[in-house]
C-alpha cells in the first residue's frame, strides 16, 4: 500500500514545484531580452534620427567629442 503523506509535506512539495517553476518563467523571460537587445533595436543612429525628422548637425556630432573652451 502506498504510504500516506502529511498534509505539511504535501504543502511542502507544492511550495518547491511553485518555486521551481517560476524560476524557469525568469529565465525564459532572461532569454527574450537578451534576444531583443542583440537586435539593437533600443539605439537609433544619426541616420535614424534624421529619418523621424530630427535635426542631425554633423559638426555638433564631431564635436561633441572635444570639450568648448
């Protein structure tokens, strides 16, 4: 015959399958991210910005490098 379980063990157990499982759903969702930041999609170029109508002064770009005095 099988052998009964405590009511604290089956509690128990429940606890673990809960934890385990969301532990797989933060990894899966860890996956998805990195997915999406290797497309690069959350860093627009010059040429992106000048595409949604935002002005790109080239000079300002190159200096942007070098402190003003």
């Amino acid at each position: 015959m099988a052998k009964k379980r405590s009511r604290t063990a089956v509690l128990k157990r429940q606890r673990e399958v809960r934890k385990t499982e969301k532990q797989q759903m933060k990894r899966e969702k860890k996956e998805v991210r990195g997915e999406t930041d290797e497309l690069g999609g959350a860093v627009a170029t010059q040429d992106d910005l000048a595409g949604y109508g935002f002005p790109v002064d080239e000079e300002e770009a190159e200096g942007s490098d070098v402190a003003a005095d």
